[in-house]
C-alpha cells in the first residue's frame, strides 16, 4: 500500500512531543511559545503539546486547556498541532478532545486508558466513543509500559475502520506489533521511540513523534526526508548521528527528565519539573552535557 493511500499521511514525518515549560511552579506561557517559534522555522510538521513529554499528568485540567489553546493560537495555523487529550475516563477524554477540536487543533493524541486495564472491548468502545462524538482525526498512543495493557493489533486495526482515527504512535518497541498494523490496516504509524524511527520507518511507518525533536528537530527531518527519497545510506547515518541523544532520552531517566535537563543547558528551558519527577542527578547531568557536547550544541 503507497503511503499516500494511508488516512493520516498528512502527518507524516516529525512531530514533536514538546515539553510544557514551567516558572516558578507555573506554566510559563511566553517560553511555550518560544518552543512552537523554534518548531515551525526547523520546518517540523506536527507539534504534539500535553503528551507525556509535556507532563500532562501533572497538569491541572485547567491548566491542560490552557497549553492547548496556547500552542493553537502560536501555531497560527502554520504548524499541525496534534493535542494530548488521553485520559483512563472515556468522559474526560472526550471532554479534553472536544476543548482540543473547539480550540482548532489538528488532531487529537490519545493514550491507552492508563491504570484501569480495560479488555480490548473496552479499549475499542473508549476510543469508538471519542471518536462518535469528536470529529478531527485521532491518534492512538499505544504505549503500554506506562499504561499497563497492550492494545492489541486486532483492536487497533478494527479501531482504524472508523472514519476519524487514522494514526497510530507504536510505542511497544515491537517491529512485530507494527508490522501487524500496517499490513492489515490503512493506518499511518508513527515511531513512539526515537532509536526505532528508521526501523519503524523501513517496514512502512510514516514518521515519528519525537523528544529529541525538541532540541535536533533539523536532524530528525534530515533522517526523514532521506529515508523517503530512496537515501538509506544517508538515513542511516542520520539514525547513528541521533543515537547517543536518544539513548540518552531514554535511559538516564524517565522521559521527560533528560530532555528538561538538555534543553536546560541549552538556554532553552528552566528545567523546572512537577513532583513526582526529580531532575537528574549529577553523574546522569555530567554524561548529557558529553553528549550535548559531542554534537556541538554547548
């Protein structure tokens, strides 16, 4: 199946799962604008605001709506804005996906309910009824190590005949699970882990939702765009150029304490994290600046 055959190609090649800045304890509205400035010159296609990365778990739900509308009106329309809008409640999930579409976003991201471990009935009727009542397109967030339950490959695929969920963030780490995907649907699936962009990429996958993309966005479109104008060599070099910055991501602490930490350094945020994250520790900060180092961003 060609990728422009797949329902979310629109979305294909970086988004960027950014982080929410915070001052002294609050959302820090002016530097969240700063990062949208810094996405749209880099020439990023989506930006992904209260995912993970954004520690949308720690956000009021005041403050949740907030940082959407924000991201919305600095987007100005000329960048894809993707919400997170997931919730372990279908009715607060709706909710948040019905402020998101209101405010004009793009798409809606939608994590697994997290904690409840629904059956894969349940995980289909959740997502069926956002998208009954929400009409943009939406993205399952399959991401069980933090959710707790896979959603299978059956569920997903029978989820992608609904007219509005046309993508998928494959964050089980399992090439297996995404192959399954995107041979038997017409889904868009998106790398959820920047080290399996270009894996992800070479059995079908049309882009990822990146971390590293908030401080080497250039880089992961530069991997991107070769990977799909036939340069494997030149992808390649791309994907072990941004390895040591994902490995780093990903294993010196939970996402997002790395990345925070990293973009502390570079001038670009506070650092500031919400309990129950705690920043790095001081071996872990001294092996990032080596990184960052390495690539000639300090």
């Amino acid at each position: 199946m060609s990728v422009m055959t797949r329902k979310g190609s629109a979305f294909a090649g970086l988004s960027v799962a950014i982080v929410t800045p915070f001052k002294d304890g609050q959302v820090d509205v002016p530097t969240l604008r700063t990062q949208v400035e810094f996405q749209i010159q880099a020439g990023t296609t989506c930006i992904c605001p209260v995912g993970t990365t954004g520690e949308c778990p720690t956000l009021s739900h005041a403050e949740h709506e907030r940082v959407i509308s924000e991201v919305v009106q600095a987007a100005a329309g000329r960048i894809k804005v993707m919400a997170g809008t997931g919730s372990n409640s279908t009715s607060e999930a709706i909710r948040l996906t019905k402020w998101a579409a209101h405010e004009g976003a793009d798409a809606a991201l939608l994590v697994g309910p997290y904690y409840n471990k629904p059956t894969q009935e349940g995980f289909y009727r959740h997502f069926q009824a956002i998208a009954e009542t929400v009409g943009i397109p939406l993205c399952i967030y399959n991401i069980p190590g933090r959710t707790a339950k896979n959603i299978e490959p059956d569920t997903i695929c029978r989820l992608g005949e609904l007219e509005n969920v046309t993508m998928v963030k494959e964050s089980t780490g399992s090439l297996d699970q995404a192959s399954q995907i995107i041979a038997a649907s017409n889904l868009t699936v998106l790398s959820g882990d920047d080290s399996l962009t270009l894996p992800l990429l070479a059995i079908g996958g049309e882009g990822v939702v990146s971390v590293v993309g908030n401080i080497m966005p250039r880089e992961v479109i530069e991997l991107c765009r070769a990977f799909a104008a036939g340069d494997a060599r030149k992808a390649r070099h791309m994907h072990y150029r941004l390895f040591p910055l994902c490995r780093d991501m990903l294993g010196l602490a939970t996402n997002p304490i790395p990345i925070k930490a990293a973009m502390k350094l570079l001038g670009r945020d506070s650092g500031e994290l919400r309990l129950p994250l705690t920043p790095l520790d001081e071996a872990s900060e001294g092996q990032l600046r080596q990184t960052l180092d390495a690539y000639g961003l300090l």
